[in-house]
C-alpha cells in the first residue's frame, strides 16, 4: 500500500503516430491535497485526468501505470479489471457537467450510489429512503436542494455544476478530479462551484485535482499547482511561485490565455480562438494582485 | 497573393463583383446524371408495362365496375366493427412484443454500445425480418400455427422487431456520450450506463418510434387479414371474391376512418412526448 492518493508513473499517450498528448507524466498527489492543474488548451489536463479516472486507456507501454490508493486503475495501457470498483472511489466532474437532461436532480445524484448497492438494485432503480436522503443532504451541501425535483436541463451551467458535485458527494469519493469544471461558466457561478470543491477538500478531506484554464483560480483555491505544456509536466510546486514572468517563461506566447483574469472570462470567451489582438496586452496580467484575497480561507497545505 | 486578397476585399477597384467562375466539369457530371435517371425511367417503363392510355379506353368499364360499389351496405355494421376491432387488437400485440424485442436488439445494434462482433451479425439479422413482407410473414405463419388472428400478430411482430430495432438503435447513436461517461464514472455497470444514461436520452423518440409503427401496424393488419391471419382483412377478401362490392365499399370505409382516427390520436400522443 502506498500512501500517496494518486500515483502516476511515466504515463505516456500518443494519438496517432506524432502526437503526444502525455508525455513521459510521473506525478503524486497525497491524501487531502487540492492541486491545480493548469495549462493551455491542448495541453493534457484532460487527458490526464481520464486516464487517473480509468476511462481512457494509456500507450502500451510497461512503465506507464495510474494508481489510486496503491491500488492499480491502468499499467502497460490496460485497464485494470477492478477499475469498476475503483472508479467509485473516484468522484469525476467534467467541463459539460455530464448529467443526464432529462432526468431529474434527485435522481442524477442519486445516481452516486450505483458504485456501492447491489447491482440488481441499482439496475432497477430501486434506491432507498436513505439513499434519497444522502442526494438531498448532498444537494444541501451544494446549496442545490430547492431544485431537486426539476430536470437537469432546466437548470443553469454553474447549478448543474454544483449538483455534479453532489453526485461524487453521494458516491462517497475520496478522490475527486475535476475537469476544466469552470470553464464553461460565468465568473459568479465559476466562484461558487470552486467554494464547493474547496469547502469539500477542507471539511471532509477530500483529495481535489481540479483542471483549470486560469492561473487566477488556481493561485486563489489550490496550495499546489502542476502545469503541463504539450503533454510534459512542466512545474510541480507551491502556487504562489506562478507570478506573471514564470509563467511567460513556461508558456511563452500560450500564457496569455492562461494569465486572464476573472473579469475577463466571459461566457463567449473562447479558449481555442485565435491570440488576442490587443493594442495593450500587459492591461490584462494582474501584475501584483496578491495571490490569496484576504476573506477567501484557502484549504490548510497537506502535510507533506 | 497579397493583391488578390486585397482587390477581393475592394470591389470598386475591379468594377463589378466576380461571379465564382463554372466548373465545368462538375456540371458535366450533373447533365450525365439527369441522363441516368432518364435511362432509368424509360427502361422501368417498359418493365412494368406501363399503359396509361389504357385509363381512357377502358373508363366504360371501369365506371361500370366502380359503380357496383354504390350504395356501400352497411347491413351487417355490427360484424365490420368487430373485426375491426379484432384487426386493432392484433396490431396492438404485434406492436406491444416487437417493442419488448426492439429494446434490446436496438441497443445491441448501436454502434457505440456494443462491439462489432455483436451489432453487425445482430443489424443484418434486424435486416432479414424488415426485407420480408408482413404479408410473406403472415402466409408462413397461417401454416406454422393455423387460420386466425394470432397468426396476424406473430407477423407484424417478426416484422416490426426489425423496423424498430433499426430506428431505436439510430436513436442510440445519435444520444451526447458525456452523460453516459458521468454515470460511468460513479462506478457503474455497463447494463446501468445504458438504463441512466441512455434510455432517459432516447425515451421520447423510442416513445413517437413506437406511436408511430403502432398506426402502421393498424394498416397492416388489415392487409395481412387477406391471407387468413384474422381480422377485417378477411371478410374484405371474402367480399371482394364474392362480388359483393356494396359490402366491400362499407368495410373499406370502416377502415379508412378507423385508421384516421388512430392517427390522429397517435400525433397528439407522440406531441405529448417529444
């Protein structure tokens, strides 16, 4: 048994014959942590953070290997036969919130529990009172629970959001890996969906790996910051250390995308589009905001 | 380059805006293709001895014969109705098993649930039942388990398995795969991906799917009926051998508003639904 919470070893994959989407990743996350992964678009965080879910298989190679408590999701790019099992330990949010439309809230974060109860019950949708009452609770902690009986798709992008984490709330993970889970959404929602993921870090000691597209975040909610740049990591440290000159020197032309600021990420912001061009790009660094506004209480470093 | 972009940009230079220029060989491939479906045609003319002048020279017939069926008799209204509704009876059952059977030979032949070793031999399977008739279906059936309505059902439910497996499992494919990769994700089994992540997805198509097959299978049982599979279809083909045309006018009239009224109910159903 390890004690790491995540442990990724030389995990490589290729699309194609020429591109490498992770290259040669070798990274440990510690129980408890909350860690930013940050980087351009094109850059791997996704496909990271699949491949430590256990829904996308790595290169075949013998040295690439994911585990999750010390116990194997995917070595040599297969995916262990017990990733079922595993996977209900690890909670998954994505970008598009991944919830079903047409189905209700309740029933999406009850959903949760699919991992833990027998299958027959699951396959029939047979969930109990308490079940229920676990989604509800779950719903309240996100400050969803008024919403419980509409549809999905009735709801806005950052409730969806919210409730997305209910589910991994109700799923009981002890690992939650968050994929760019504010990228589509407004500046507000944006904040509250992050005061969600570190208030579950904080209080119930939940290990977070968050994916995010702006530094700003990371420095604001996440002690750590990995950054990966074309599928190689990058940096691994403490994320006051990414100030505007590191990151010009890691990225160089991509960070202006990273280095955006809150207000500028509107809804029609597009990550993919062309480089701004901006008579004054320096307007939008904030060149010396400090990295942690006073009243945001930021989750205690893992002791390490 | 540089100029072209820019005298692109400025058509008052140039004059006049440039039509895009013809290709010729594109249009070429359009007259050869008109010259086909002419081709087409004219030897299918042929092939199904096509003698519309036949319409005009024979209208004293024709008028004669169309005459025979007025006045319809509906003498015996009480026996249409209730082989009326013995016909609706059968395309209920035909419907209600094929959808039963649709379900999962839908989603076994959908792409991006099963592998290919199991949709491709499953797809030309569905294929086999849709190539054949109802009618072909109900002739094997009146052998296989006698005279009489059951026959009629087991027909249109052979055949309509494979029409809808066909259109639930395009359904299928047609769904946002991110949801089914969030249930995934929880830790869930394979047949739950597909009950919280699919069926939820596809359930109103699968629903007007249904709906709609169900009014074809009313029309349908009128004429697999001819062959002795029960219902209307037979005292139809009973009058129409025996020349009593009053008779065959009335029930052909209890047909065509029998199934108007169920189509009409099915739409404001499938509304309800999608």
């Amino acid at each position: 048994m390890s004690e790491h919470a995540i442990a990724v070893d030389h995990l490589s994959k290729s699309f194609g014959r020429n591109t490498k989407a992770l290259d040669d990743v070798s990274i440990t996350v510690d129980s408890g942590e909350m860690v930013a992964l940050i980087g351009a678009s094109g850059s791997g965080k996704s496909t990271l953070i699949r491949h430590i879910a256990g829904l996308v298989a790595s290169d075949r190679e013998t040295c690439c290997k994911v585990q999750v408590f010390g116990e194997t999701v995917q070595s040599g790019g297969r995916i262990s036969g017990d990733a079922r099992q595993l996977r209900s330990r690890i909670g998954v949010i994505f970008q598009q919130f991944n919830l079903v439309n047409r189905l209700g809230l309740l029933t999406n974060v009850v959903i949760g529990v699919l991992g833990r109860i027998p299958t027959w019950r699951g396959t029939l949708g047979l969930f109990t009172k308490s079940e229920k009452r676990l989604a509800m609770e779950a719903l309240a902690r996100v400050g969803m629970d008024q919403y419980a009986g509409q549809r999905a798709s009735t709801l806005s992008g950052g409730q969806q959001q919210r409730a997305a984490i209910a589910r991994a709330l109700v799923q009981q993970a002890e690992v939650l890996l968050a994929d760019e889970p504010i990228a589509s959404l407004d500046p507000e929602s944006a904040r509250r969906v992050m005061d969600a993921l570190a208030e579950i870090n904080r209080e119930d000691g939940i290990t977070v790996v968050v994916s995010l597209h702006q530094v700003a975040y990371a420095k604001k909610y996440c002690p750590r910051t990995i950054a990966l740049r074309d599928g190689k990591v990058v940096f691994d440290g403490p994320s006051e250390r990414l100030n505007t000159e590191f990151l010009r020197e890691l990225y160089g032309a991509d960070s202006e995308e990273l280095i955006m600021d809150e207000t500028m990420s509107k809804p029609g912001y597009q990550p993919d589009s062309e480089p701004k061009v901006s008579p004054e790009p320096t307007i939008r660094i904030p060149a010396h905001t400090p990295a942690i506004p006073a009243k945001q209480t930021v989750p205690a470093y893992a002791a390490e | 380059m540089a100029d072209m972009t820019h005298s692109r940009l400025n058509p008052s230079q140039t004059g006049e805006a440039q039509l895009p220029e013809r290709d010729v060989r594109k249009s070429t491939v359009t007259y050869l293709m008109w010259g086909v479906v002419a081709l087409i045609l004219m030897w299918a003319w042929e092939g199904a001895e096509m003698r519309p002048m036949a319409l005009i020279t024979d209208a004293a017939n024709m008028r004669e014969y169309a005459a025979g069926f007025f006045p319809p008799d509906f003498h015996f209204w009480d026996l249409f109705l209730e082989e009326m509704l013995v016909t609706i009876q059968i395309a209920i059952w035909g419907t209600v098993l094929a959808v039963i059977l649709g379900i999962p030979f839908g989603i076994l032949s959908s792409e991006n649930v099963a592998p290919l070793w199991v949709y491709w031999p499953i797809r030309r399977l569905m294929d086999a039942t849709r190539a054949i008739n109802e009618l072909v279906f109900a002739m094997l059936f009146v052998v296989a388990v006698g005279l009489g309505p059951f026959a009629g059902v087991m027909a249109l439910f052979i055949h309509t398995t494979g029409v809808l497996a066909k259109l639930f499992s395009e359904a299928v494919e047609a769904i946002d795969p991110r949801p089914v990769e969030g249930i995934r994700a929880t830790g869930a089994t394979r047949i739950q991906e597909v009950i919280f992540g699919i069926i939820p997805q596809v359930m109103p198509l699968w629903i007007s799917y249904s709906l709609y097959r169900f009014e074809s299978n009313v029309r349908s049982a009128t004429v697999v009926g001819l062959v002795g599979a029960g219902g209307i279809g037979v005292l139809l083909w009973e009058y129409i051998r025996g020349f009593y045309y009053g008779e065959t006018a009335a029930v052909m009239i209890v047909i065509i508003v029998t199934v108007s009224l169920l189509d009409i109910l099915s739409q404001r159903l499938r509304k309800m639904f999608v």
